[in-house]
C-alpha cells in the first residue's frame, strides 16, 4: 500500500507535512500507523506535485526511498504553495519499481494518487481497460493498477464529469470488477481536492483558511476527523465536505 496527502490552502512550504511534522509523509513512509494489513514500510518510490501559480503543476519523482533521497528536502523547504500533493510508494508484489510508477500522475492541471490495490490483477479488470482507447493504454506511464485507475478518472473527466462524480464513478466500476479492492484515491487541480476512503484509512483537518487530507493525521493537532469508510470528501481551502459512495449500480456502463 501507499500513504499520501493533499493541501490546499494559503502558500506554505511542502516541508512543513512532508519532512517536518511530528508524523510527516517521512515517518509515515517507513512507520505508518494505520496500514490495515497492507504492510509496513513504503520504500518503492515517492513524489511531490505543487503549483508554482497559475500554469501545470511541477513533480519531483523517484523510485527509491524518501528517506534515501538527498534532493527533494531543500527543494520542498524552499517553496512556497498554495496547493500540493504528495504521496510513498508500497509497490504490489510483481509491479514495477520506476519513477513512472510513482504518484503523482499528471494530466494538465491534474495530480493524482491511489493508495490500495486492485485485486485480482491484471485479469480482473481487463474488461474496464478494454474499454479505453487503445492510444490510453499505449500511453500508460506503467504497467500498474495505480496507472490504470488514473487512465478510467481521466476519461471521465474528459466526458465532463465533474471531481467527485468521476472519482467515486471509477471507484464503484472497479469495486464491481474486483471487489475487495483498496480504493483510496486522490485527485487535485490545485483548488478542488477529492479523496475517497474505501478499506484503507483517510483523515481530514480543516481550518478557517486550509484543508489537509492525508493518510494518516500529520501531527496531534486538534482538528483532525477519521472518513468513514465508504465515503469520499470534497475539499477547497477551508471547506470539507464528506458524500457517501453509493453502492447503486445502476448508472454504472
């Protein structure tokens, strides 16, 4: 499995939930505390995507582990955004362990995580993928379930469904098609974050004027509430909004 995490709110430095937080995305990479049997430690890759202004967000990728990494800190420590997100690679057993198989995956304003695993993969949901244009699959960055659930937002966001409807839509295809599977994704452009809790663990804080999702509570701050299970949230800076993720399947292809 993975950890990850989104803010959006005023400009701070990505370091501050990154590397400096009593539980940052660091600790959590190698001593999370609510796995739910997904294994211990994520060494397979790591990222970061912010957003210098109003233009495509920047990553920073790579394939080994964050706390092997010399680069990323000062860079993160010297930015200033107002939205990011960052996330630690646990890699599935018989994936590939590439810089292309880290999140964030991008798309124009885009940035996109998932944190689980597809079961039963790739059989399982060959069906949704045979589904997609097959330039789609050609341009898969990796030969993962993380790529491929980024490859099923994606076309319903270029459907012009909104966030949450394509979010919580692939969700619900998926879970039809391989049920048991660990579906917690997140999905930014930089103003609107949504992230869904299905069978692995997912937090929010809020304050007056900035929003945090994230795997685990970053720190001991008042303020920090559990996603239910089967639920997905919609945030802006300083707004969180938890929706339930219907089990009808009548709107499903």
């Amino acid at each position: 499995m993975c950890r990850h995490l989104v803010y959006l709110g005023p400009p701070c430095a990505p370091a501050e939930l990154v590397f400096d937080a009593p539980h940052s995305l660091l600790r959590q990479s190698h001593a999370p505390a609510d796995m739910r049997a997904g294994g211990t430690v994520n060494a397979d890759g790591f990222g970061l995507g912010w957003y210098p202004g109003d233009g495509a967000p920047v990553r920073y990728r790579r394939p080994g582990p964050l706390w092997t990494d010399e680069g990323l800190r000062p860079i993160a420590g010297s930015l200033r955004t107002g939205a990011f997100l960052a996330a630690v690679r646990s890699g599935t057993p018989g994936m590939p362990v590439t810089e292309a198989a880290c999140a964030p995956f991008a798309d124009g304003q885009w940035l996109f995580s998932h944190n689980g695993v597809v079961r039963g993969w790739p059989d399982s949901v060959a069906g949704l993928a045979e589904k997609l244009p097959v330039t789609e699959l050609l341009r898969l960055p990796a030969p993962t379930d993380s790529a491929l659930l980024w490859a099923l937002v994606r076309q319903r966001l270029a459907a012009g469904g909104d966030p949450l409807a394509a979010i919580t839509g692939v969700v619900r295809e998926v879970e039809r098609a391989a049920p048991g599977s660990r579906l917690n994704l997140l999905l930014t452009d930089g103003v609107v974050a949504v992230a869904t809790a299905w069978t692995h663990a997912l937090s929010a804080r809020r304050t007056e004027t900035a929003t945090v999702l994230a795997s685990e509570p970053c720190d001991t701050e008042p303020g920090w509430t559990p996603v239910p299970d089967g639920h997905a949230v919609l945030a802006r800076a300083g707004s969180v909004e938890f929706h339930p993720i219907s089990t009808d399947r009548s709107d499903l292809p």
